[in-house]
C-alpha cells in the first residue's frame, strides 16, 4: 500500500563524503532504501560500498553529510550499539558470534531475559522467546545448539534472528552467500522475502549479478565513490549494471595484444587437471616463457588457493604440474630454489616483515646468496639489498629504514625487489596494487612488463580489471573454482572480463 | 631495526653508566673489587641463561624451566663425575646433551603438538624440579672434586674470575648467531610475521624446535658453572630464576610477542638489574623491599616497551602488533 | 557439553579405581579421617582454583595467587598480633587486600593491555615481598611463628561434624555460587563472550574491559578467602604460605577441561580437578613412595592433559573439516551438472 513519498524512505543519505587524509573515498554519495524493499548496493572493490555500509551502521564517522533514518537525523558520529537500537542491523561475512554459547544465548547476548528484579538470566524465558522466532520464520536451528556445531548457513540464520530479536527494520547482508550451497542461497532469498513481507527492509551487497538481478526491487551503483546510477525494477539488468559499475572511460583500457609473440615459446609451466576439493577443480593451462597470465575471477573464485597450491604453500587432491618440462611436486623451498617467486595478496599480514628493515626483508629470501655456508656475508648483503633498492625505486633508498614505516606501494615494492634480485623463471603475483597510489602502480606495472620481456613468466591474480588487461597476454576467468573462460582477444575489455567472472553469458550480450 | 636497536642498546649501556654512577655517590664502596665481584657472579649467571633463553623469546614463545633445568644439571654432572666416576669433560658434554634433549622435548611439544609455550615449560619446570629431587635425594650435595672441574667456577684468568670469560664467550657468540646468521635471522622473522616467514622459504616448525634447544643447553652450561662455582648443588638451586632472566631480557629490548631482542641487550638489562639489588643492599635496604623493586621494574620495563613513558617511541615502531592488528 | 561432561566421568572413574587401588596397599587411605583431610586439602586448592578458572576462561592467566596468599594471610596475622578487633570486622578487611592485589593486576592488563603473564609474575614479586615486610617480627628482626589463639578465626578451619572441615563447605559453596553464576547471569555470559570472541563481545555492546578487571579482582578474592582458611587451619601463617600453590591450581583447571584459549569452562571441572589432585598427592604420601615425585606427577599431568586436550581438538578439527568437504563437493558435483 503506498502512501505519500516521504514517509515510505527508511533511510536517507545525502551528500556523504568521506576521505582518508587525502584520497576521497565517497563523494556527495546521495543514497535511500525505502521501507520493506530489498535494495542492492554493487560496484567494483573499491569503490566505496563498505566504507557507506561502515559509515551507516556507525563503525567509522563520515566526513559531512545528513543521514536520516526513519526521518529523525543521525549525529555525525555514532556507536554501532547506537545504530543497533534505532534498528540497524548488520551481518558481516565474519560472524559476529560467541563459540562455545548456544543459538538462544547468541541471540539474546546482552539482551537476555531477567527474572524480574534480579541479574538472573531466566533461561526457560530465553530459549522459549528463540524458538517463538524460529518457528516464526521456519529456521532449521534449535535453541540449543552450540554454535561451533551448526554449518556457516546455520550461523547466518542466528546472525539474522539476533538482528530481528533487536527489532530491526534495516536489516545489511554483506556478500552473504559467499560460503552458501545453491540449497542454502534459495532459502536465504525465501527468507529475505518473508523480511519484505513484514515491512523490514534489507539492504544487500553482493559480486554476484543473478543474485541481484534476481531479488532487487532497487539497485544503487556506485563507482570511484561516486554514485552513478539507481535503477528501478524494471531496469534491473545484469549486464547493464556491469556497464555502468564500469563505465565507458575504459575504453582507452582496451589493449592491442601480439598473439604471435607468444606462440611457439618454450612451456614453463604445465598445469593439467588440478583439484583441491572446495577450492579448485580441474584446472589445465600451459604458461609460457615470457608470459603473462592473468587469472581473474570474483573474489572466492579460487584464484589465490590455485597459485597457492601452485606455489606449494597449500597441498592439492589431484592433478598433473611439470615445471621446466619436468614432473614437478610444488613446495615453498624447492620453488624458491628453482627460480619461482611469490607475492602474496595482503601485503601486511602476508608479505612484509614489518619490523625489519629493507636490507632484512630482502636477504630473507635470499640467504643462498648472502649466507652460502649459514655465515651472513654483511657487503654481500648490504650491496643486495641497495641493489633491491635501485631495481625498484624504493622511497626513501635507505636500506636500514623499517619496512613498517614505509608507504603501501613502498613496502609492496620491497616485496617484489627481494624476489627481482633473484634469478627468476616463473613468479606468482597476487593482488599487488591495492591500496596503492597511481604512480607507484605504474612502476610496479613496469616492473612486470619487464620481468615478462626479460623471459620470466608471470602468473597475476587480480581483481582490478583494466590492470588485468593492461598487463596481460592471456586472462584465464574462475567461477566457482573452475576456469570458465580464456581470453586470447586482441581486444580485452574490463567489461568482457567482469561479465564472465559474474557468469554472465553470451545471451546477455549488448545487440 | 637494526638500527633503531643498536640506538637502544647504546642508551641501556648509558642508563647504566648512569646508574653506576648515582650508585657511587651514595655509596663509594660500590667500586670496590669485593663489592662488584658479589654482584659479578649473579650478572654472569643470567648473562649465560640468557643467551639461549632469548630464542624461543624471539620467536613468540617463552622458557619458564630454566631454574630447573639449571639446578638439575648441576645435579646431574656432580652424579656424572663423583658418583659414576666420569671424567669431568665428558660429563659436562653428557649434561649439556642432556639440557639440550630437554629442551628440544619442550620444542617439539610447542612447536608440533602446539601446545602454548608457556604451559609446556611452566609444567617442565615442576617435573625437572622433582627429577633434581629424586637423582640428589632431596639434598645437598657438596662438589669436593675434582679440582679441574671445581677451578672453572672459582679459577681465575688476569685476575678476573672464569666464569665472566665464559659469559663473555656466550653472549657474542649468542649475539653473532642471532645478528650474523641465516639461522639467527630466521628465528626473528618467525617472531616477526610467522606467516610471510613460511612464504619466504622457512619452516617455522624447525626453527622452534632448534630454539628450546638452544635454549636448553645454554642452560644446562649455567648449570655446571653454577655447580662449578658455588661447590655445591641441590634441586631448589636458582629457582625462580626464569623471572630475572625475563626482566634482563625485556629491558634488553626484547618484545614478548616476539620478533625483536638482542643478547647484549640481555647483558646489560641484567646488570642494571643486578646494579640495582646491589645498590639496595649497599643502602642497607632489608631484603623482603628487594623482590618488591625488581617486580616493580619489570613492570616498568614493559610499559616502557609498550611505549606508554616514552613518547617518542610511540609513534616510531609500527611494529608487527599493529601490522597484524 | 556432553564431552566435558564424558570428561569429568572419566576423570571419576579413575578416581575410585586408584582409590581402591591405593586402599589395597594401604587400608588407611580410605578412613574418614585420611577422606576428610584430603578434601580438606583439594578445598584450599580449589577455592583458589575457582578464582582462577575465571581468569582462563577469559583467555588470562594470574601467576600471583600464591602470592596474593601469603600477602593475605600476613594481613590476618597482624590483626590477630596487634590488634584486638574481632574477626567480623578484619576478615573482610584482609579480603579487600585481596581483592586489591587483584585490582592491581587488572588495572595493568586491561589499561596498558600488558602481556598478562609477565605483569602477574610481576606482581607476585611485589607481593612475596610485601608480605615478608608486613610478615610479624621478634625483637631482633627474624619472622616470627604466630600461634593463633582467637577463637573465631580458628572456627575457619576447623571441622564440623562427620569431620568434614569447614573449609571444604566454604569450597562447596564457592564452587556451586559460582558456577551457577557463570551460567545464568548476564555477567557469567559476558565472561565467557569476552573470553570466546573479544570482538564479538564489544560489538555487542559488552564492556570487555571491565569484565577483564572485574575478573581479577574476583581472583585476587579468591585467593585471600583461601588464606584465612589455610592458616586457621595450620594455626599459624609464614610468609611464604602459598607460594608454590601455582601449579597445583593450574593443574586442577587443566585437569577439569578448562582452556587457555578462553571461552570455556566449568567449576565442576575445576572441582573435580581439585580433588583428583588432591587425591594423587595423598596417595602418593600412603602409597609411602617419595614425596619427590610429587612435582614430577603434577608436572607430568598438566603436560600430558593439555597434550591430550590440543589433539582431541585436532581430530574433531579434522572430522568436521571432512564432513564439509564432503558437502561442498556434493555441492559442486551439483552445481556443475
């Protein structure tokens, strides 16, 4: 039933802006979800959707801008308890839930139920009101179950109990179905369906367009922290949202490759077959020298668990690797030795040795050079790591300088010198310009260009799409832990590549 | 870091210069030969412990058996020599073997089974508590000879007692391992980020493992020089003793969480602390105050680690806490 | 739950199967005298043990117990030594010592966020100090051995009928309040949240902080209830009453399923672990094998049950990892059809 405009918006965002020191992260970002509508927020990784939802829900403070919701104004900085009682729920990919409790205590935790006049949780109370809300909503779940023991959907359905049992009337779902079996997603949807029906609304984040496509009366797109687009029902298209999340700009992003460059290389690295059971299946590929071989997908594609296993850090169920055109069982050592290299994705937990300095965070991978006979040679290793130093440009170029105190794009340089100065044949390269400034982004692009025309093979996983094109000779799409695509194209677009990793087909295709 | 630690190592060495200092003018009999030659002893003791006990320090874990572990090795070369006859250089070998087995037990617990650190050795310090029992019968055994043996804790070389020349000995060794080796190197990338370590080629596991021996021996050396120089060995000897070394090291500069320690460090956080007693006693301060003070400074010590009295290192470190916070 | 619960029977069985054991070799083992004395003495450990539960669930530790102990029972001593008010008036007061000794820790941990280990090893320096400065002295400066003749502070430790001590009541009691405590307070949940998911916990609205304090102090108590106790009972006090008592509690937590992660834990473990101790102890005293191997025994359980705890985790770890396994490949097997 509709009544007049106003008074159907829950909530309201106007002209919100938010910036890190320097680099605008939202900007003017105009933003409403109406009352009992399911509304979903998409754009590329970083472009602002989790910074809006964190700003909402009060985790981080905006820098300007009005939020109302149910027409009474929020302050410019508010707790996430605060949010929680006006009636705005959130449930992250990390659950927020206690181990060890039961599903009725999780739900109620802080909230629980008093025998009157007392601090006694009255616990037949609490697990009677649980189960008037999971009958309510028909959820497989019991009172009484431990958390530890009921699957992830089954801790998503708890997420959502707790946020009803607060009386929620937002109800935020980020990338909710990440670890879903097709079963599980349905029921999701039947369930964000019955919130409609009773009036909440719910807001969704999610990668993945047949999910969108499929429950959104409402889609707000966002691009470089701008909004670019709300589009109504009947507008609702996949591959029209992947248009505007991309843009026309990208055009120039279109690169001319030379095919015949690479054909008739010699193989460096055969893959055929290979399986880790949840992670990747039956992936076959041939890397050639020189090559690089862009892998992209959406995130929980399986890509970084394919190089990963490639590399040796991870172990594989099935599958055939020859590496130099010899049968080749992967481990960290014996990569490291053989000329292979790999730079992680999340640079700071993963990559860098944040205490150390440069010249330590260097020899670590090189103590072949530096320490043959386990005595650290200090000429040896200092003229490495300024060797390290002027491959990449690290700023400032003092090699006693700790990592730590270092920019992004410097620490992620550092990473990549202590593999340049090796003799490399084949690296692995994950994710490496997030978080990065643009220019530093362009040498660390260079520096690939030149790895692969000094011969090296490249293996790079990302989800920054025109860095995927720029750089690549091949680009190899996951879906679901399997290649569904390989892009040979003379012309490779942004938009070509995300419409495949969405799993869009080719019916869907502009005319 | 290196650098940054050298800096902190010069300031401990001028804190302590510092310390002597005020330690002279309240009382001028601190320089004297008797007066430091009682301190001496306690600074070579820790000094020895703490170059091994500093491994598993860096790597995250923790050695809470030392006192034991020490006391028991004194028991167990007394046995060696005087009740099986050995000849005394093969029963030190024998026992540091020993210290070093025990240690890589410790290890292997923490480092495969994954049992926290400081549980393994807190229970390893109970149960080689009740061994030094059972194999010294629960008393004190006097070390009569053999005078070789006896002349490495009581000998003296250009005047100055032994057991400073093996402390010596220990610490620059322990400090080239640590700061010159690919080993030592590896043990604090493990502390540092266990995680980017793996993915640079190291095997976490192996490292720890070599750690608590490390650890071990070094102890079961402290032991024997122990044994050397007091003539004397029982189970409850340099119990406790675990806490002194832990405060030696933490103002030596070394973090809790790992990654970050340095042996001459150790060397002199123990002096300062030794100093300190000393300088308690020399005031004729009663003893029950003096538990009270070091407990004190180990507190202090880590607050200032954590950075809260000093301002300006605060904002310097962006150390692995935050990196993987 | 059920798995602590198989833990703990366990834990049962083999206590009356070495019981029997034990009385066999030795008859005395199992007269009520011996019985009493033996709960007696897992009561002195095990009040400090509930304190201390506590404190590992929140993922803590407090290696100044015994320390909090002797500093304690000092406080008593000079109040019966020096003063002549009556025990309703300087109990609670020796029991707010306790409870700020512990307030001393958690003020550390929870406002300098100091590693929780070294900052109580810390305190319990502190603190054996402090009670050797307090501790009654003669004429020439050496401590001295206080009897104690006040009537109501010997009621403490003393027996009540069937020969039950009075403390093993005061255990009982303590151990019951608090674990139905734990279990139906808000507060009890909140211990446990911020002890399972920190996180979790604060953005729930959970003052983790606080409860991290409040913990400590709890301990603090714990162990000075403890103190009055042990010296009623033993008619005097020294000052190194307590130190030492560490590892027996630490011990009777591990035993009783307690983790060092956090999160879990129950007072009836505790207690049971307490007893099991206490009658491992006893036993070995009537079995008339040396007292030496005592620390080996207790050394050698905390080992081996933590052992035996981190690999019962691995392999129901690994259960459940291959039970989801198998469903994600049924799931990709019908995704991909």
């Amino acid at each position: 039933m509709e009544t007049e405009g106003k008074s159907d918006i829950l909530l309201e965002c106007r002209k919100i802006v938010k910036s890190y020191n320097g680099p605008i992260v939202l900007e003017d970002v105009n933003f409403s979800v109406k009352r009992g509508e399911i509304h979903s927020l998409v754009g590329e990784n970083g472009a602002g959707k989790s910074t809006l939802v964190k700003i909402i829900t009060g985790a981080i403070e905006r820098n300007s801008g009005d939020i109302l919701f149910k027409g009474q104004a929020l302050p410019l900085q508010y707790s996430r308890k605060y949010a929680e009682n006006l009636g705005i729920a959130v449930i992250y990919q990390e659950l927020s839930l206690i181990p060890g409790m039961t599903v009725a205590q999780n739900i109620f935790l802080s909230r629980e139920p008093l025998y009157p006049h007392t601090r006694i949780i009255n616990k037949r109370k609490m697990n009677a009101m649980a189960q008037e809300l999971i009958d309510r909503y028909q959820f497989p779940l019991k009172p009484s179950d431990i958390i530890d023991n009921i699957s992830i959907a089954q801790r998503q359905l708890v997420e959502i109990l707790k946020a009803l049992s607060g009386n929620a009337s937002l109800m935020i779902m980020d990338e909710p179905t990440s670890s879903l079996t097709r079963t599980e997603v349905e029921m999701l949807f039947k369930i964000i369906h019955t919130l409609k029906s009773e009036g909440i609304s719910v807001l969704y984040i999610s990668h993945r367009m047949e999910e969108v496509y499929a429950l959104s009366d409402r889609v707000t797109v966002l691009r470089d922290g701008k909004l670019v687009s709300v589009l109504e029902k009947e507008q609702i298209n996949p591959a029209e949202i992947i248009r505007l999340m991309i843009g026309h700009k990208l055009e120039e992003n279109a690169v001319y490759h030379n095919l015949p460059k690479i054909e008739g290389r010699k193989p460096v690295l055969e893959v055929e077959g290979l399986t880790s059971v949840g992670k990747f299946t039956d992936i076959s590929f041939t890397l050639h020298e020189g090559e690089v071989l862009g892998i992209g997908g959406l995130v929980g594609s399986g890509r970084t668990e394919l190089v990963r296993a490639l590399y040796g850090i991870d172990p594989y169920n099935k599958g055939i690797i020859r590496y130099l055109g010899k049968p080749w069982v992967p481990s960290v050592h014996a990569s490291i030795r053989s000329g292979i290299g790999f730079i992680p994705e999340e640079r700071r937990i993963q990559g860098i040795l944040a205490p150390l300095t440069i010249k330590r965070n260097i020899s670590i991978t090189n103590f072949d050079r530096i320490a043959p006979r386990g005595v650290i040679k200090n000429k040896q290793e200092k003229q490495l790591a300024i060797d390290g130093i002027r491959l990449v440009n690290v700023k400032p170029p003092d090699p006693e300088v700790v990592v730590g105190n270092l920019s992004g794009g410097n620490q992620q340089k550092v990473g990549l010198a202590k593999w340049l100065v090796r003799s490399l044949k084949l690296i692995f390269i994950d994710e490496p310009t997030v978080g990065i400034d643009v220019g530093t982004k362009e040498e660390i692009y260079g520096h690939i260009r030149t790895l692969a025309e000094q011969g090296v093979s490249v293996i790079l996983v990302s989800s920054d799409l025109p860095e995927l094109t720029r750089l690549s000779d091949r680009v190899l799409i996951l879906r679901k832990g399997r290649i569904i695509k390989e892009f040979k194209e003379c012309v490779l677009t942004s938009e070509k590549i995300l419409r495949a990793a969405s799993g869009i087909l080719e019916e869907y295709d502009e005319a | 870091m290196k650098r940054n630690l050298l800096i902190y190592e010069v300031r401990l060495g001028l804190v302590l210069l510092v310390l002597m200092a005020v330690l002279t003018i309240i009382s001028p009999s601190f320089l004297s030969l008797t007066n430091l030659s009682n301190v001496i002893w306690s600074v070579c003791f820790i000094g020895i412990l703490s170059s091994g006990a500093i491994y598993p320090i860096i790597t995250g874990g923790i050695d809470l058996s030392l006192g034991s572990l020490a006391a028991l090795s004194g028991i167990l070369v007394d046995m060696f020599m005087n009740r099986f006859g050995i000849n005394w250089v093969v029963a030190i070998v024998l026992t540091v073997l020993i210290g070093a087995l025990i240690g890589l037990f410790n290890g292997f617990i923490v480092a495969k089974i994954r049992v926290p650190a400081f549980v393994v050795t807190m229970a390893a310090k109970t149960y080689l508590y009740g061994v030094a029992l059972v194999v010294s019968n629960g008393a004190m055994l006097a070390i009569l000879k053999p005078k070789a043996f006896i002349a490495i804790g009581t000998g003296r070389l250009f005047n100055l007692p032994n057991p400073i020349y093996i402390m010596l000995v220990m610490v620059v060794l322990s400090q080239f391992l640590l700061k010159q080796t690919a080993f030592g190197r590896k043990v604090i990338a493990v502390g540092a980020n266990e995680v980017a370590a793996k993915l640079s080629g190291i095997d976490p596991d192996s490292i720890r493992l070599l750690s608590y021996t490390l650890s071990g021996a070094t102890t079961a050396i402290g032991g024997v020089v122990l044994a050397s120089l007091t003539q004397q060995v029982f189970a409850a000897a340099a119990s406790d003793i675990e806490l002194n070394v832990l405060t030696a090291l933490v103002i030596g500069g070394a973090s809790l969480l790992g990654g970050k320690g340095s042996v001459v460090g150790g060397l002199l956080g123990a002096m300062i602390v030794a100093f300190i007693t000393n300088g308690l006693n020399l005031m004729n301060v009663p003893a029950p105050y003096h538990p009270i003070v070091t407990g004190s400074v180990i507190i202090l010590a880590l607050l200032m680690n954590e950075g809260y009295l000093v301002p300006k290192k605060r904002k310097k470190v962006l150390g692995h806490h935050q990196a993987a916070a | 739950m059920s798995s602590h619960v198989v833990r703990w029977l366990v834990l049962l069985a083999i206590m009356i199967v070495l019981s029997l054991l034990i009385a066999l070799v030795n008859p005395l083992f199992l007269s009520t005298g011996n019985l009493m004395k033996m709960l007696q003495e897992a009561s002195q450990t095990g009040i400090v043990a509930v304190g201390f539960t506590l404190v590992m669930i929140t993922a803590g530790i407090d290696m100044s117990i015994g320390a909090i102990i002797a500093v304690t029972s000092m406080v008593s001593i000079n109040f019966i030594s020096y003063t002549k008010l009556p025990v309703a008036v300087f109990v609670p007061i020796t029991l707010l010592v306790g409870m700020i000794a512990g307030a001393f820790n958690g003020f550390f941990i929870t406002r300098f966020k100091l590693p929780e280990f070294i900052v109580t090893l810390g305190t319990k320096s502190i603190l054996s100090g402090l009670a050797l400065v307090i501790a009654v002295k003669d004429s020439m400066g050496f401590v001295q051995n206080v009897y104690i003749q006040n009537e109501s502070y010997l009621w403490f430790g003393s027996q009540t009928f069937g020969g039950i001590y009075r403390t093993t009541i005061a255990f009982v009691i303590l151990g019951v309040a608090t674990q139905l405590f734990l279990k139906n307070t808000r507060t009890g949940s909140y211990i446990y949240a911020s002890g399972a998911n920190p996180n979790a916990a604060k953005l729930s609205g959970i003052n983790t902080e606080r409860i991290v304090f409040g913990v400590y102090i709890f301990s603090g108590l714990c162990s000075s209830i403890a103190a009055i106790f042990i010296s009623s009972r033993m008619m005097t006090a020294m000052p190194e009453l307590g130190l030492g008592q560490e590892m027996d509690v630490i011990a009777s937590v591990v035993l009783g399923g307690t983790a060092f992660s956090g999160g879990s834990g129950d007072i009836w473990g505790t207690m049971i672990g307490a007893v099991f101790l206490a009658l491992i102890k006893n036993g070995i005293l009537k079995l008339g094998i040396s007292p030496w191997i005592q620390p080996i025994v207790i050394g050698g359980i905390i080992v081996v049950t933590v052992i035996i705890d981190v690999w019962q985790k691995k392999i129901s770890d690994r259960l459940a990892a291959k039970a989801k396994l198998k469903k994600l490949a049924k799931a990709s097997a019908q995704s991909a059809a």
